[in-house]
C-alpha cells in the first residue's frame, strides 16, 4: 500500500518511518479517560440534568446521539494522529493556511470564560459556610492551582491523567450510590421512551442551552481535537516517533513539533495497523462512550428522581443546591455533603482538563499559523505561555464581575457547537484525500461523519433561528 497522500504545500512532507509495534490495550487506556473527565463536567453534571428537570426526557434522544457522534468524530481525529504523529489542526492547516488561525481562534474563544472554576468556587463556597463575595477569589485560586500543578508536572501528559483517572473515579463513586438510593425503574423508563422522540423539541426550550447540551453531550467542541495530543504523548502509532509537551520546570526537553512521520504500508506494517486501530476503538469505546453515557443517564436520571419535572429551578445552578437539600431531608447532612462536594471535584477537574486540552489545541494552531516564525521555538514553550494566558485572561474576567458559571457555560458550548460543525466536516475531507486501503474511513464511518456535520448544522439553523426570532 502506498504512504498516505499527505499535502506538504504549507509545511514540509513528513518523513518515512516504521510504525511502532502495538502496544497492550490496559497501557493505551488513559487518553479517552481524560476526555471524558472533560465530559462529566459540562453536560453530565450541569445542563443535561438540568434540561431534564425543565423538560423531562423528552430531549433525551438529541443526548445519546451526540455522544454517539462524538465516538465517531473523536476515532477520525485518532486516525490522522495514528498515521502521521501529528494532531488533526496541523492537518487542517496543511489543508489550508487559513486553518491554523481559524483553529486558533476557535479554540479559545469559546473557553475563556472560566465557568467551571466558578462554578466550583460557588459549590465550594456554599458547603464551607461563606458568602458571596468569597466566589470570585476562590474561583482565581482555583484558576491558578491548575496552572501550577500542570507547570510543575515532568511530563504534562501524565499529571492531567493520574489527576483525571482519581477524579473521575471519584465523582462516579459518589453519583453511583446516589443514584442507587434515589432512582426508581419509573425514571429509567421514562428516559428510554424520551430516547425515541427523534427529533421531539417542547415548546419553550432554550435553543441556545439545547445546542450547548448537544454539544457538551461529551467533551465538545475544540476540546475534542486534544485527543491527538492526548494519544500522540501517550505513544499510540506514529505519534511515537513525536515530542512530548514537558514542564520547563522539571522536565526534559523533547522534540515537539509540528511534523509527524508517516509509514510505507508493508504487509507487517499493515497487520500492525490493524491492531493498533482495533485497540484504540476499544479504548476510547469503554473509556470515553460508555462512560459518557452512562454519567449522563445516571446525573440526568438523579436530577429527574429528587426535583421532578417542570418544577422552577431558579437561576444558575440553584437546581444543584435544590437537588443537595433534597437529599438532605431524605438522607441527612451527609447526602447534601457528598453530592455537593462530589460537584466541586466534577467541576474543578473540567478546568482542570479544560485548561490543559484548550493550551495543547491553541499551541499547535498557533505554531501551524505562524510556523516561520516559531519553527525554532518548542512547541511545550508554546503551550505554557497558552497556558498561563488563559488562566490570566479568566482571572481578568472574574474581576470584571463576569461570575455567573451557568451562563459562561451556556456561552462556551453554543459557540463550540459551531466550531463542531465545521471540523467535523473537514475532517471528512481529510481524511478521504490522505488515506486509502486500509486506512480510508469505511464507508459506515463517512455516513456518521457527514451526518455529524448535518446534525450541529440542524442546531446551528434552530439556535440562529431562535436568537433572530427572540
């Protein structure tokens, strides 16, 4: 089979190399994890639950499908890195210059509103007792202990998944023995038959809040485009022969640049190839879909079993105070405590990951966009100036009175439903023009992918439409 067709117009050709042998599926698991730690705390957590106290199930069917979809965008972002070492924005902007700003802008536009901080900072604040104008400094510091746990980290990679795996393992321990205690199979029936409605949008629905919960049902938006990062440090195919981001504090310098690597296709490549693809469906299967879904059944189907339905849930996120005080009649202090707290990890772990996921996206657009300029500077440089911007320009933002989480949450997700709208369908081109043989999408893959594009376009109509309208 002939090497991949690889457009070398705006960066050089990538090199010939061997595809590293496979490695086992119990050392790939780790970057689909991280991914859905990014997952749990935007849609699982905040507005799935809270469309379902509002609306019941009856939008559930738009949940499962765009989780579904983003298995399936996530995998074609994977094949580009598993074949060339690069991450899927160096392809776009080998696709056209213009990319590499485009992707730039997009990947941190809708993420500087630092939502999960405050939102955590609000829980947190709450369960210790504090007032008020307490959120805004507890929020910064949170901001800022995310950023020194991922500078002081050797290898970046490794801090955000040894955090990631004890969090999420964590919150879904708590969510697991709340729901086992609240939950009735009235609710789980509810929500199957909700599943159904395709299509189905009651009156009064937010537009705005339903596209942003489509596009959070997962990591969303620009943050799904880290997951070449992600695998590519981990070590998966042809990102072995790439740099790892490193910690300028106590790391060892690595190589990380923009340019992969690509490999002939001999017969033992090709039997290697097939086993790395068929491992890391499998991993990013039960580590990113399944646990994406099953914490969206399980915060959707707790919200449904303490609050009902159609009740008025106030302002921000007074329906996760309301749910806490409900437990607390039925359980005691402790329940309030542990789901409360249980949403503090939920929502610091997100701007946690959120802060490493966006700074990797942002780097490699931002090296791609001005690689003449930047071609000696390292790309682990790149990501840490990124790094520490965002966490700066958040802080600027709480100062400024900006402190409503629901709302900077309901921002970022309407506008990186958009950004999925058109990745998605550049990532169709992509790959169909790099790959063929064995490494061409099948054909099942293509519908989903073109599918994918349609479905955030449909939103992106409804949402237009509806803000016109309003």
């Amino acid at each position: 089979m002939p090497t991949p067709r690889i457009p070398d117009r705006h960066l050089p050709a990538p090199p010939v190399r061997e595809l590293p042998a496979p490695i086992s599926l119990r050392r790939m698991i780790g970057p689909s994890i991280i991914l859905a730690g990014l997952a749990v705390g935007s849609g699982e957590f905040v507005m799935w639950p809270q469309l379902t106290v509002t609306h019941g199930f009856a939008l559930f069917w738009a949940c499962w499908i765009g989780v579904t979809v983003q298995f399936f965008i996530n995998m074609e972002i994977e094949r580009w890195t598993l074949a060339t070492g690069e991450s899927a924005v160096t392809g776009f902007f080998r696709m056209h210059r213009v990319f590499g700003p485009v992707f730039l802008f997009c990947a941190t536009l809708p993420w500087i509103w630092p939502g999960w901080a405050t939102g955590a900072a609000e829980l947190l604040v709450a369960e210790t007792g504090g007032e008020k104008p307490a959120i805004v400094p507890v929020a910064i510091g949170g901001l800022v202990l995310a950023g020194i746990a991922l500078s002081l980290g050797p290898v970046v990679y490794r801090t955000v998944e040894m955090l990631s795996m004890i969090l999420v393992a964590s919150i879904f321990a708590i969510v697991v023995v709340i729901a086992w205690q609240v939950v009735e199979m009235a609710h789980v029936r509810e929500m199957f038959a909700g599943a159904v409605q395709f299509g189905n949008i009651p009156d009064g629905v937010h537009m705005p809040t339903l596209f942003g919960a489509v596009a959070f049902a997962g990591a969303g938006g620009a943050l799904n485009l880290a997951q070449s990062s992600y695998i590519r440090d981990k070590g998966y195919g042809m990102g072995r022969w790439v740099g790892r981001i490193t910690s300028p504090l106590t790391g060892k310098p690595e190589d990380g640049g923009l340019v992969g690597a690509v490999f002939e296709g001999s017969e033992s490549e090709l039997v290697r190839w097939r086993t790395w693809w068929r491992r890391t469906n499998l991993e990013h299967f039960f580590s990113f879909f399944l646990l994406c879904l099953v914490s969206l059944c399980l915060f959707s189907l707790v919200a449904r079993a303490l609050l009902g339905t159609g009740a008025d849930i106030g302002e921000g996120f007074s329906f996760i105070h309301e749910q806490g005080r409900v437990l607390e009649e039925r359980f005691g202090a402790w329940a309030r405590h542990a789901f409360l707290w249980g949403g503090v990890l939920v929502l610091f772990s997100t701007e946690f990951a959120l802060l490493d996921a966006v700074s990797r996206v942002a780097a490699d657009a931002a090296k791609a966009t001005w690689s003449r300029g930047l071609e000696a500077v390292p790309l682990s440089r790149i990501y840490f100036v990124t790094l520490w911007t965002l966490i700066g320009f958040g802080i600027v933002v709480l100062l400024l009175g900006f402190d409503k989480p629901l709302a900077l949450l309901v921002m970022a997700a309407t506008l990186n439903g958009f950004v999925m709208c058109l990745y998605s369908a550049l990532l169709l081109v992509m790959n169909l023009r790099a790959f063929r043989g064995e490494l061409r999408p099948h054909p099942v893959r293509l519908v989903v992918l073109g599918g994918a594009c349609a479905f955030f376009g449909w939103f992106c109509v409804l949402t237009l439409i509806d803000k016109l309208g309003g």
